[in-house]
C-alpha cells in the first residue's frame, strides 16, 4: 500500500482547489501546503514561497480567466524519488479547462474552450504537501487563442490526449516490480541519450529503448509525432543538430509507478543554441531547458511520452522575450 496516503492528499488537495472559489483558494492551498513549501512554475512564474503567494499570484488570476474549470487528468502516480532516494513525490497530468474569458498573462480571451496542458509533481511529507513543479503549456494556450507565438512547428499541433491505453490514473496500489521496470526503461533511455554520443545511428539508437510506434508528445513550438522514423526526423535530429555544449542531465526528481514514470528538473540542462531550433537564430549564451518528462512503458520499451519545456523561459535566457512581443503577433 507503498504512497497511498500520498496519493489520497493529493487527491483531496485538487479536489478542494477545484471546488473553491476564487477568493477561498489562499485558505484551501494553506490547508494542505506547508507554510514553506516552495513552487516552481513556468515563466513568468518562476519559483513561489507559500500558499498564499502561489493562490495570489498563480491560482486566482488562472481561475478567474478560465472561468468554470474543470481538472481533466490523463495519468496520476506516485512513487520514491530515486535521486534522493527518500521523498515520495505525486504525479498529475492533463488539461485545465475552462472557458477562456478574461485576460491571462496579456493573452486576449476567445469567450471560448481553452485547455491549458499541465503536469504537476507534488512532494509529500508527514501529511503537507513540502514542494511542488506545476509545468504547463503557455504557448498552447496562446495558439488556441490565434496567436502565432514562434515560427511553423516541426511536428502536429494538438490537444493532446491521454494514454492510448486509458489506463493512467493509478489511484490503487500497484506491484512494486512494474515501477522498478518502468523506472528502468527510463533510465536505459536516459543513459543512452547522455550527450548525444552514443555513436549509433540515431533511429537505431532510439530502437534499444522505444518501441517503432512510439509518441512524442511535445510542447507548443515543437509539436507531437509518431513512430521512430518521423520523431527522428521532426524533432530528435533537428534539436540535436540545433545545440552544441550540452551539459549533463540534472534531475530533482525521478520516479515510477505501475507503468508510468518521469521526471522534472530545473533545469534539466543546459545548451548552447548554434540556430536552427524552431526556426530560430543562434545565440552565443547557454539557454535553459527546464522539462517534465512523462512515460508509458509497454513491455521493456518506452510507448509514449509527454513532454513540458519551458520555452517561454529558454527564449528568455537567450534575451528573447515572447510574451513581451505577443501584441505584434497576428492572430489566424
């Protein structure tokens, strides 16, 4: 019954937030939140202190622009992180929607359905919740809203839907086996990309850890793709080509349960861009990457994978900013 207890906080906690009411979620984030606890979010949020300041200043604001909210998740595990090997951290991963109707971040509203793609990793400590990294798709919202934010995607733009196996929400026990197995699949894949100098070539390289037919569902920018012949060719050979003086992977947390896993880092690592990655021009600076990685294994091979990267911060580290030049952009 290994992160039940866990898990069942969680679950309270988005059932109360949910529930609330825009001036009641300060008091709701207090009643499961350490009064410390720390917050990491996507730019331009950065890193909160507190319920009060992540209520004020992340929740509030979000809810009263999608107004009506609903919580649509797609996967839900948790398990012991195995880079400090003691914290149990909480995994949550969909859509918020609502019904865009107020401005949000600059971002005009439609009046209309909006999904903002999220994914949250929630730390867990004597009944508080200690520490959080709540990732989500900005410039997803922002397409939805008929703003062109970066130049075409490589791959398919989409609101991107749970596993294929509808199988993700593991709100019951599972057997510990089928975590160690799927957290190993992850690190096998890990320690193949290392920095991109395995020496195979690279769809033979994905082949050792990914099934032919996997998904890679990637973020606003970049795009969602299919099979290991067109995630090669539309996003694992141009983004490798695109970076040079990669530092090594920096995970602050990594776990599995059942047949899902991922990780979070902040950053993740870091790069320099040389030109190219997403249309855009080299930059002599390294750049960010700060990523959520969720997996589905099948068998001893990944299946899909759900990936969050904070480009509004990357493009910020490398002195573009895109929400400050989002009034210049056209809406489709």
């Amino acid at each position: 019954m290994e992160f039940q207890e866990e898990k069942r906080l969680v679950r309270a906690f988005h059932e109360a937030i949910d529930g609330a009411g825009a001036d009641d979620l300060g008091a709701v984030l207090a009643s499961y939140m350490a009064p410390d606890a720390l917050w990491r979010g996507f730019h331009p949020f950065g890193e909160l202190t507190g319920p009060r300041a992540v209520a004020d200043t992340f929740w509030q604001p979000l809810r009263m622009s999608l107004t009506r909210m609903q919580r649509r998740q797609d996967i839900f595990f948790a398990g012991r992180n195995e880079m400090d090997g003691n914290g149990t951290w909480v995994v949550s991963m969909g859509h918020l929607m609502g019904l865009f109707d107020t401005p949000w971040l600059g971002i005009a509203p439609t009046g209309k359905m909006a999904f903002l793609r999220y994914c949250e990793f929630n730390r867990v400590d004597n009944g508080q919740i200690t520490e959080t990294a709540m990732y989500f798709d900005i410039p997803h919202l922002m397409m939805q809203a008929g703003l062109q934010p970066f130049p075409p995607q490589t791959a398919a733009h989409l609101v991107q839907p749970g596993p294929l196996t509808h199988d993700g929400l593991l709100y019951d026990a599972q057997p510990p086996a089928e975590g160690a197995a799927t957290l190993a699949a992850i690190n096998a894949m890990i320690g193949d990309l290392g920095t991109w100098q395995l020496g195979l070539p690279l769809e033979e390289e994905l082949a050792r850890t990914w099934h032919d037919d996997m998904i890679w569902w990637g973020p606003a920018g970049i795009g969602a793709t299919y099979t290991i012949e067109r995630y090669a060719k539309q996003h694992s050979a141009p983004f490798r080509a695109a970076f040079t003086d990669r530092s090594k992977t920096r995970h602050l947390a990594r776990l599995a349960e059942g047949h899902y896993g991922g990780f979070f880092g902040w950053p993740n690592f870091t790069a320099r861009h040389v030109g190219g990655f997403m249309g855009m021009p080299g930059s002599e600076g390294m750049g960010e990457m700060r990523v959520i990685d969720i997996y589905r294994r099948q068998g001893d091979k990944l299946a899909e994978n759900w990936i969050f990267i904070d480009l509004l911060h990357f493009w910020n580290t490398l002195g573009v900013d895109i929400l400050a030049r989002m009034q210049a952009f056209p809406r489709t």
